[in-house]
C-alpha cells in the first residue's frame, strides 16, 4: 500500500490499496473551505464511489433537521436517557454556534458528498460508525463524576467564545469534530480516545476497503486520516466494535445493597435502641432524601408539583432500586407543562444560550429528571451517613 499527496488539494491524500485507488480528503467539520474542497476533488478525480464520514442517524439528521419534533418526551425518561440526551444535544450546539457565525451549516462538506454522488451517479457509502453506539461506547467508559463532568464540558458549548474566525476553524483540520469538543476531557480519560477515534478508524477503514468501485473519494475529518491509512490493508473485525457496553457489575452491588444496608441499620436501630430511635432514624430518611431531591430540582425552576413529587419520590424510590426519583419528577413535569411541537422544533436552538436552555420546557423536563436523581444520591449518602452514626 502506498500513499502520497494528490494534486493542489493539500488535505487529499491518494492510497494504493491492492486494485483500489482511496483518495481521503480531510476536512474541517464547519468550513466553507471543505465544501469548495469536495466539489474540486469530485472533478478532479471522478471517483466511482464516495465515502462520507457519516452514519444512517446522522445523515438523516442532517437531510431531515426538524427530526426533534418527534422526539418522545416520555420514552426519554422511562428509557433513563435524559442525561444521554442532553449530552447529545450539548455536542450538537457546539458546531450549530460555529456554523452560525460563518455561515456555513455544521456537516455541509458531508452533504456536498452526498449531493455530488448524486449528481455524478457515484455509489455513496454511510461508512461511519452509528453514532448512538459510539456514544454510549464512550458513555460505558466513564464513571459517574466522569460523566457529569463530560455533561458540564459539553454544556459550556454555550457560552463558546464569539470572536471565532475562519482561519481558527480551519486549524479544527487537525481533529475530529467529536475529539474538538471532548478533547481536553480525554487527555484525563484515556479510554475516550479509544472509543471516540481509534474505534472509529478502523470502522472507517473496515467499510472503505469493502466499498465497490476502484476510484473511492473518502470525505473525513482529517484527524482519522493516519489511523485510517494505518487500517486499511487490515482485516478487521468490526463486530466488537458495535456491541453495546455491557453493564458494569459494582453499579447493581450499589444498587441493591444501599437500600439492604439502610434498612439493616433502621432494624439494627430498633433492637439494640429501640422504636422511637428507628423513627427517628426514618424521618432523618424521608427529610433529608426528600429536601435533597426537592431542592435540587427547585434549581431548574421546576413546577410546585414536580417538586412535591420529588420530596416524596425520593426517599422511596432510594429504597427501591427498580425506580428513580427522576422518573416520577420528569414525568410529573411532563404532565403539568407538557411539551407543544414548537418546543421539541426548537429544541437544538435551545443550547444557544443558557437563557434560551432554561426556559425551554424539554430543557427543563431533562434537566428535572437528571437533577431528582443526583439530589437523591446526594440525601442517600447523607441520610444514611447519619443514620450510621445514630447507630454506632
């Protein structure tokens, strides 16, 4: 196999690959420059096939980007895939601000593929791992304070800085556009990287090398070309690369044995300090859990109800490891402010602003049930640290 650049294009980069000539052109995910760039490398080269660094979610995403309208609110939370969401959407704001601010739609070189295999009749590759899988790769990774920090980093894409220039996006040549955001978060955490990019080429590489055609034009973000020119002439196997994390085993321990220690301690309360003390201990319980996950949910200006279904939620569902507080709370705030379809349409434009973000009501759906459930983990460590010593 071998490898050189290819004409004026300093970002294409021509392989030999056995019969298969690959052309990779890297590129940056808001650019007008990579648009042009794919136009040019379309005429130049006149490949039979056109890979694109995109997979079937996103490419529907991108053709179709009122695709939130239908998002269900409600699955969202008996799923328990309000946080995951709101990841998601911190991602998306990221390059969506970018690409306000020159003018150039985030994913458009991707599109300007898509169109050119159109117009050209060149075979078109979704060559990208699906992105849900890659994310919950990376999600599998992390901790519980790995995850709430990647929620944080990812939410501070809306306060990016607003003096971004053309010449400053073009450097983002240099790194995938997931790696742009995430990038100094995996530089802690390892195991990001491996998920996030070094997965990924191989995948990229797997499905260029079984693309029909001998001219393929490979449209990526330029930080996978070294891995993917070291994959290419690899036989991989792409099946562990697509399974889904499996579940860590010590997150069950904790779940099942808190609510076992909890209720060990109130019965060890009672026969060794007798009843008024075990209800001393349970009203410690039921207040302590019960404000922790009230007053959390208070913070996303949450409806009286929903705060009341927190209070009282909480200290039982602590002790029921098949519910969440969350769950109550979001769908009670759910049920009071129910969503209309101008707010699910609006849901990308809400992560423009921390005001815009706060005052949409998914936002606020999201927002309560992420919010119950770590008030709750908070007044369970609490509650039962004091219970403990009450105890001992």
């Amino acid at each position: 196999m071998s490898q050189q650049n290819q004409g004026n294009l300093e970002n294409l980069h021509r392989i030999q690959a056995g019969e298969k000539t690959v052309y990779l052109l890297g590129t940056a995910h808001v650019s007008q420059q990579s648009v042009d760039d794919v136009q040019q490398a379309v005429e130049q080269i006149r490949p039979d096939t056109i890979c694109v660094e995109l997979c079937s979610s996103r490419y529907q995403t991108l053709v179709h980007p009122d695709v939130w309208k239908n998002t269900d609110i409600y699955q969202v939370i008996k799923e328990n895939k309000a946080l995951f969401l709101l990841a998601q959407l911190g991602l998306s704001a990221f390059y969506r601000k970018m690409g306000q601010k020159l003018g150039v739609k985030p994913g458009a070189e991707m599109l300007e593929g898509v169109r050119q295999a159109e117009r050209t009749g060149a075979e078109l590759v979704l060559a990208d791992r699906d992105v849900n899988i890659t994310l919950k790769r990376v999600w599998g990774s992390l901790s519980m304070w790995g995850k709430f920090k990647l929620l944080m980093q990812l939410l501070a894409g809306m306060a990016f800085p607003g003096d971004i220039k053309k010449e400053d996006i073009e450097k983002l040549k240099n790194k995938d556009q997931l790696q742009v955001v995430m990038d100094e978060f995996s530089r802690s955490f390892p195991q990001i990287q491996k998920s996030l990019i070094d997965e990924r080429d191989q995948y990229l590489a797997h499905k260029i090398a079984e693309s029909p055609g001998k001219n393929i034009l490979v449209i990526v973000g330029a930080g996978h070309i070294p891995g993917i020119t070291r994959y290419l002439d690899q036989d991989i196997d792409i099946a562990p690369l697509t399974e889904m994390p499996g579940k860590a085993v010590w997150p069950t321990i904790l779940k099942w044995g808190i609510p076992l220690v909890i209720i060990g301690l109130l019965v060890f309360g009672f026969v060794t300090q007798g009843a008024q003390h075990s209800v001393q201990s349970i009203y410690i319980w039921i207040l302590v859990n019960g404000l922790c996950s009230a007053l959390a949910v208070s913070l996303a200006l949450a409806h009286p109800y929903t705060i009341i279904a927190a209070f009282v939620a909480a200290p039982l569902t602590s002790l029921n490891p098949t519910m969440a507080a969350g769950w109550i709370a979001g769908l009670v705030q759910a049920w009071v402010k129910k969503p209309l379809v101008s707010d699910l349409e609006h849901l990308p434009k809400a992560f423009t602003s921390v005001k815009a973000f706060w005052m949409n009501p998914v936002c606020r759906i999201l927002l309560v049930v992420v919010l119950a459930n770590q008030g709750s983990v908070l007044g369970t460590f609490v509650a039962g640290t004091w219970i403990f010593t009450r105890v001992f």
